[in-house]
C-alpha cells in the first residue's frame, strides 16, 4: 500500500485549521502523515494542531526565507510518502478525496481535481472552480493563463523529485504555478472534472487563485520568462 503524506503549509490559521484537519486524518491510514510547515505563527494555530495529539502529525518550523511557496517548499521536503497532497490550512476536504486521487495516481504524476468555492462560512460562491474560470490542459495555455491551485493537486514522490528545489525567486515563480508548468511542459497532468474539496476564499486568503491579479503586464511576463528559463534548466 502507498503512503500519503499530506503537506500543510500553516500561517496565523487558527480560525479553520481544526476542521480541515478532522477531514484529512479520518481519510488516513495508521501510516501515512501530515507535514506541517509553520511560518512563525502568531496566533493559537501550533496549540490547535498539537492538541490532536495525533502521532501522524509532524510540525516543522520554517527558518528559511519566508512566504508561502518557501514554507510549502519546507514541508514538501520532510514528506515521506508515495503519494504527496497539497493543502491549505483553511479548506476542508470532501470525504472521497484521498480515495478518487489515489487512484488516479495509480497513472498520473500529478493530478489536479476540480473544487467547490465557498466564502469564509462555507456557503457556496461556485460549484466548480474549473468551470468558472475556464480551466483545460495544455502548456501554452497553462503558462499564458495559470489557473490551477496548489490545494486540488497530489503527486507521486518522482514528480516532486524532479520538481525540488523550487526555483529560487519564489515571487516569481510561486509553488504551483510551478507544479503547473512542469506538468504540463512534460504532458504529465491529469484533470479531474471533480469537486474534492471546499475551497474557501476570505478576506485573509494568501491567494485569490483565478479571480484576479494585481500584477502588471511586465510583472506576468517577467514571471512566465523567468519560469521558462527554470524549466529549461530541468530538462
């Protein structure tokens, strides 16, 4: 049997951490584990996630370079497991998640599932976050137009191997933008056309993923160029 590791990147995320942790540990196994990468936690979020007493939970402290794509980065590289799950600290699983993404890794490198969008409270903005904003597979349209988020992607241990170390200007480059051209460079994505998860977006949201971007024109070319360039070197 594979095991899973889950990669949590956590940030002052005491308001909804405990539920989306009650709804990844009931779909683990004794074996598998949650890696949580803290990123110097003002609040109660650490004493939240200890009071699970859970022996499958692993804290680490981010002491590198601070944001969320290094703090990803931090947990991703104390994971163990076959199969690798990217969550956020705010959202909550769907009670079939683990079991659908599995399986499709069974034939993909790495998979991304669609997502229910919800506002803080859980009430539904969209059923589906694909369908909203239009997403299909295909590099040049990933790179012109990167829509896929972090938290719908899992992945076998091979494509991180390759995918690590991140490229180093993380403002540049964020983790799954990342994920995204490497996958698709490599034609080794697949879609799931189904909601797994309850994707929040509130007021302290890292990232808006889809909705909107405050960078300029220059900025997303200097992005796509710089990221062109990482890909090349991975070759």
């Amino acid at each position: 049997m594979k095991k899973i590791s889950v990669c949590m990147a956590t940030y002052n995320g005491e308001k909804y951490i405990k539920e989306q942790l009650e709804s990844i540990l009931c779909q683990l196994g004794e074996n598998d584990e949650v890696i949580i990468s803290d990123d110097g936690s003002k609040d109660s979020t650490l004493d939240i996630v200890r009071s699970f007493q859970d022996p499958r939970i692993r804290i680490y402290m981010n002491t590198g370079e601070h944001g969320f794509t290094k703090n990803f980065e931090n947990a991703l590289k104390h994971s163990t497991g076959d199969y690798i799950f990217i969550s956020d600290q705010d959202d909550v699983w769907m009670k079939d998640k683990v079991r659908v993404m599995c399986e499709a890794l069974k034939s993909w490198p790495l998979v991304v599932h669609d997502a229910t969008v919800t506002d803080g409270d859980l009430n539904v903005r969209f059923e589906s976050f694909f369908q909203e904003y239009g997403i299909r597979q295909g590099f040049l349209r990933t790179l012109l137009k990167t829509r896929y988020t972090g938290a719908c992607m899992a992945m076998r241990r091979e494509f991180l191997k390759r995918a690590l170390p991140f490229p180093r200007n993380q403002k540049l480059c964020p983790y799954d933008y990342w994920f995204a051209y490497l996958g698709e460079y490599h034609h080794e994505v697949k879609l799931l056309h189904i909601p797994l998860i309850l994707y929040r977006r509130h007021e302290n949201t890292a990232l808006h993923a889809g909705e909107y971007s405050t960078r300029s024109f220059n900025e997303k070319v200097g992005t796509r160029l710089y990221c062109l360039k990482e890909l090349r070197k991975r070759k």
